[in-house]
C-alpha cells in the first residue's frame, strides 16, 4: 500500500500526491492522503499490508528527483514540516498494522505556491513507480545523512 502525502499548490510538495495518484500495480493500493495521512489510518488498518509505504517530498539534501528510504528516526530532521502529525509518530502507529512500514523522501526543487511538478522531480517520482512495479524496493538507497 502507498500512501502518497504533500500539498499540490506548494510545488513539489504534491510529488507523494502525484505518485499515489498515477501508480497502478497489480496487488497494490495507492492512496492520495493530501496533507492529513493520519486521516487513513483506519484504511491501513482493515487493509493490513504487507509493505506500507509512505512517500512524501523531504530536504535530504540531494539533487532535486533523488530519492532515499528514510529511518523513522530521521524523518523529523529532513521533513518539510506541512504535516498536522509528526510522520515518525504515524510511522510508529502503523507498524501495528502493516508487515513493514517504510517512508520514502523525494528531494523537491522548489516548494513555491504553485501547482505542478518540476522536471527533475517529475522524473524521479517516475523513476521511483517504475522501481515499484518492478518490485525493486531493496534497490532504494538508505538515506545516510545530509549532503549532496
């Protein structure tokens, strides 16, 4: 299960909503959560995947489209901070609910307010459905800290 966060008028901010909104995969459910994924977590819980991801636009201080698996301990370190609820806490409530639960940032170009994706972004978010399809989610870097 995918659960796609952001805010589509900030930028690149709307990458999780994009993704959540364009993946389609047989066995998979992709869920556009906005900016409330707390607001999902009834879903999570009937649904009881096996993988959850949470997939949402973070500063890890890469290039604009890259993405990394994030620990539940450094989200709050890299996170844009548009979200109601930490998303380490949600991550750590959901773990009752899922088999596994990972989050995954996009480095965003700009966070501006305005709709749309940039480029760079755009592609990583698609770089990163076509790993999905292909069940590759153990190619998907670990984020090691900051630096590009």
């Amino acid at each position: 299960m995918i659960l796609g966060i952001g805010n589509t008028l900030h930028g690149d901010d709307g990458v999780g909503n994009y993704i959540a909104s364009q993946f389609r995969a047989r066995g998979w459910n992709s869920i556009d959560c906005g900016t409330m994924p707390e607001n999902f977590t009834s879903v999570v819980r009937h649904h009881h995947p096996e993988i959850l991801l949470l997939i949402d636009a973070t500063d890890l201080g890469l290039f604009p489209g890259e993405f990394r698996i994030v620990r539940g301990d450094q989200i709050e370190d890299v996170s844009t901070g548009t979200h109601n609820m930490p998303l380490s806490f949600l991550m750590k409530y959901l773990s009752e609910s899922a088999g596994q639960v990972l989050f995954i940032g996009i480095q965003p170009e700009h966070l501006g307010d305005d709709e749309g994706l940039s480029p760079a972004v755009k592609e990583g978010a698609d770089r990163l459905m076509t790993m999905l399809r292909q069940n590759r989610i153990g190619e998907i870097q670990a984020f090691e800290g900051q630096g590009k």
